[in-house]
C-alpha cells in the first residue's frame, strides 16, 4: 500500500487566500476554484465584480489541469499548434488551471476565471507557490 498526501480543508483556504490576496493587489476580479486529485471540488469563491461566466469556467480550468496532469496553458498551447482533436476531450482546456504538486504527486488543482488568461494562471500559481507546493511535475 503506499501513502499519500491529500489536501485538507485547511490546506484549500490558505490556497484560495492566498490566490485571493494576489488578485486583490492587482485589482482584479476573479473567481478562483480548487479541486482535489480526482478533479472533484474543494472551493469555489467569486469575488466581487467577477464575471458570472467564471464560476463555469474556473472550476472547469482546475479539473482540466488535474485530470490532464498539465497546465491548463499546455493543454491550449497544444490546441492553438494544430491538435483539433484534443477538443473533444471532456474538460476546459484553457491557461489559468495549475496542477498543485506535493513531494512529486498531484494533490489538485487551482482554476481561476475572470481576467486575462496569463493574469488568471498568474492568481493560481501564487495560491499554490504560498502554499509551498509546485505547480509542475
């Protein structure tokens, strides 16, 4: 049997604060989304202001990049160079959803909806950095 780390609901808030706080320093509205390693969720808030498409988008984002282990930036990178049939995969594959990795495994995933697709993966990576995890394998 092996043991691994999964994310409690404490360890969900400091993420989500953590996104928040950056958001808020940029003065953008967002909602922000985390999801546990199967891609179910954990939290979901929408700040003030935040587009209402956003509360679809950025838990789409989060369970795209923890089901796809890659970043929702990869997964549109390799849309936008050509691979059409990645289309048809059941998830949202669009920047801002960053995989939360801990001692080399993913544990989640950070969606977040509502400003420029660089500036949403930007409020993701900065939950899961002041969290101390990476967003990478």
């Amino acid at each position: 049997m092996k043991t691994r780390e999964i994310l409690t609901l404490d360890d969900v808030k400091r993420i989500a604060a953590a996104a928040e706080a950056e958001a808020l320093r940029n003065h953008w509205a967002v909602t922000i989304a985390v999801c546990d390693e199967g891609g179910h969720p954990l939290w979901l808030q929408r700040l003030d202001g935040a587009p209402i498409m956003s509360t679809e988008l950025a838990p789409g984002k989060a369970r795209a990049a923890v089901i796809a282990r890659k970043s929702g930036k990869s997964l549109e990178d390799m849309i936008n160079g050509g691979r059409v049939a990645a289309l048809s995969m059941p998830l949202t594959p669009l920047e801002g959803g960053e995989m939360i990795v801990v001692n080399g495994a993913v544990v989640g995933a950070v969606g977040v909806s509502g400003v420029k697709a660089s500036e949403d993966a930007q409020v993701a990576r900065a939950g899961i950095t002041a969290f101390g995890a990476s967003c990478s394998l």
